[in-house]
C-alpha cells in the first residue's frame, strides 16, 4: 500500500473520478507533481489547487493543504469489506479515523478523559528552528461518553471516519476533503524534486497510515484472507510439517520454556515421555468438576 498526493495529470482529467465530482474541495490542496527544481539554490516549487479550482505553483516549504490518495497492491481487496454509498455517481468508502480539525468537540468542563492508547499525527513546520524544520505533532487519542477525539493545547477535535471515492480504473482511493496542512520539504537534503524523495512522502507512508488504518473486523472471511497472506510466497525455512512429529512439538516447547497442553487419554503415557525429556517438568493435571 502506497500513500501518496494527486497528481497533476489525474487532476486535469487522468481520473473521471474527479472529472464527475470536481477537483475543488474548498480548501488549497498540493498535488505530487513538480513544477520547478534547482538543487544549486535549493529550491523547488510543486503545482497545488487553489480554493478556486485552478492549478498554481508554490514553494514545496509552504503550508497547502494534504489530500492523500492511497493506493492499494488490491483495491477490490481493501474495500470488500467497507459500507459503499454514492455521490454524483461515484461510489463513496469510508476507511479509518482522523481528527477532523474543521469541527471543535464541546467537552464539559471538570471531565476525566480516558486515553485510548491510540496516537494520531499531523505534519507541520516548527518555526522555532532557523530554518524551520519539518516536525511531527503528536495527537493522543481519548474517549469521552463514546465519542473519540484529540486535545492540542489550542482545542479539541473529534475523531470522524475519513471518506475516499473509488477510483477504479487508476486502482486508488481519493480522499474526499483535506486532513492538515503541512509543507512537503524542509530540511530533507536528499530531496530531488520528486514527491517521493520528500519528508511529507515519508510520513504519509509511516507514521500517517499506521494511525490512519482501521481496526480489524476478525470476521471469518478476514481470518481467512490472513491464512492466505501468510503463505503467500517461497516458505524461507523450507519447513515441512509432516515431518514434524509429536516428540519434536513437545521438545521444543521445553528448550523456548512455554507451557504445552497434551490432549488425549488417561494413562496414555504422556507424563512419563514429558518427564524423560525434562527431569524438571511441572504437571498440572486438568479434569472435569464434577456438577
């Protein structure tokens, strides 16, 4: 899974995604797509769209706001699962949780709050450094009357569920407002004009998706669809489990010290193989109460 930003040609008509909907989401968004590069003076500039739905170029060290676009290794995969509405005729998902930063969250005063354990995280530039540096701002999670949201030390924001439209044919979910504003490069020196490359790029990929993604639903099918993941591809160990027998399960539960449950049988001779391969062994014996 890829999180990344529209691009300029998607935006221009590549998607008939946001050819039916409209690229204006009310607010200035950047795009991926670079429109000006000169590493001898350390500059770059990246197209972005403007409130009024026309492209502009900026400095990638300005504030627009991020539109993330995720695309998925399979989409039909990842929004199987997932309610499916419709606006203007495209179809309409929503994946995970984000603070909603247009919306305040009215908190009585004199209020404990449970933490959730959970941290969200907003990408910005910190002003304090010269020259500013890109900076990651923690968000913790708290739950009040069952409703989630984050505390800054300015306010307090409701976590909302985030709505993408499908894309299909470009196999990518667009998002349908923007989350935050952030620069897209301060001080990453290795940046080279390629959206890739940039700070915004790797926290869109790390920090943002991990807090970005939904809990699992274990439903049959997902357990299911986690079996086959996990024997996709070479098996590294070249394991064979038919050649693993009982003697071999039982040794190894010794030699990593875990407890092992023995099924079967009274006066099977369990206990006394156990007690040749470990001397030391505990035995608990378990048995049915009786009523």
């Amino acid at each position: 899974m890829e999180v990344t930003l529209l691009s300029k040609e998607e935006i221009e008509g590549k998607s008939k995604v946001l050819q039916k909907v409209g690229i204006n989401c009310q607010k200035d968004y950047w795009t991926r797509t670079p429109s000006y590069f000169t590493r001898r003076f350390n500059m770059a500039d990246e197209f972005h769209v403007n409130t009024s739905g026309t492209l502009s170029s900026g400095s990638v060290k300005y504030d627009y706001g991020v539109r993330p676009v995720i695309k998925p290794d399979n989409l039909e995969k990842l929004i199987r699962n997932l309610k499916i509405t419709y606006e203007n005729g495209v179809e309409v998902v929503e994946y995970g949780q984000y603070p909603d930063f247009d919306v305040l969250f009215d908190k009585p005063n004199n209020v404990k709050l449970k933490p959730t354990g959970k941290i969200y995280y907003e990408s910005t530039s910190n002003g304090s450094f010269s020259p500013p540096r890109f900076w990651l701002i923690n968000m913790p999670e708290y739950e009040y009357n069952g409703e989630k949201f984050i505390q800054t030390a300015f306010s307090i924001q409701p976590v909302k569920p985030v709505k993408f439209y499908v894309d299909r044919e470009n196999n990518m979910l667009i998002s349908k407002d923007v989350f935050f504003y952030s620069p897209i490069n301060l001080d990453n020196p290795n940046y080279n004009g390629n959206f890739e490359t940039s700070q915004l790029y790797d926290f869109l990929n790390n920090e943002f998706i991990k807090a970005l993604k939904p809990d699992k639903e274990y439903t049959k099918e997902t357990l299911e669809d986690n079996v086959e993941d996990l024997f996709e591809g070479e098996n590294p160990y070249d394991l064979d489990l038919e050649d693993v027998g009982e003697e071999d399960i039982i040794e190894g539960a010794i030699l990593s010290d875990i407890p092992l449950m023995l099924h079967g049988k009274t006066a099977a001779g369990k206990s006394s193989r156990i007690k040749q391969m470990d001397k030391d062994v505990q035995i608990v014996y378990l048995g049915l109460a009786d009523p």
